[in-house]
C-alpha cells in the first residue's frame, strides 16, 4: 500500500505545481491589466520588477515536487 500512496504523493505535487504556476501566471497578468488602466505612474515601476519577480516565483514553485 505504502507504493501506491507514494505514487500517489508524487503525482498530487506535480498537479499542485502546475495549479500554483497557473495563479502566479494569472495573477500577474490581472495585476498588469490593472497597472495599464491606472493613472498613476508609480505603479509602473512596479510592473517593471514582474519579469524578475515573476522568474524568482515560478523558481520556487518549480521546488514543490522536489524535482
């Protein structure tokens, strides 16, 4: 039995790991939408760091499974 919950272990992080890449990926793009309506100029130094941080977010997802 122990295998089959190890399998099972394994698969349910891959499946997580790609649903949490998903939101990070959503989530930045309403933010960026939300940035392109405002008119305030402040929030467009923010978008800038996305790329950078949206590289370091999906990084450490990409830890969940331990692969």
């Amino acid at each position: 039995m122990s295998k089959v919950m190890d399998v099972l272990k394994v698969k349910g992080l891959e499946l997580a790991e790609e649903q949490v890449k998903m939101l990070i990926e959503g989530l930045f793009e309403v933010a960026e939408e939300v940035i392109n309506e405002s008119e305030n100029k402040y929030d467009d130094m923010v978008k800038a760091s996305f790329p950078l941080v949206k590289g370091l977010l999906l990084g450490l997802v990409d830890k969940i499974d331990g692969k």
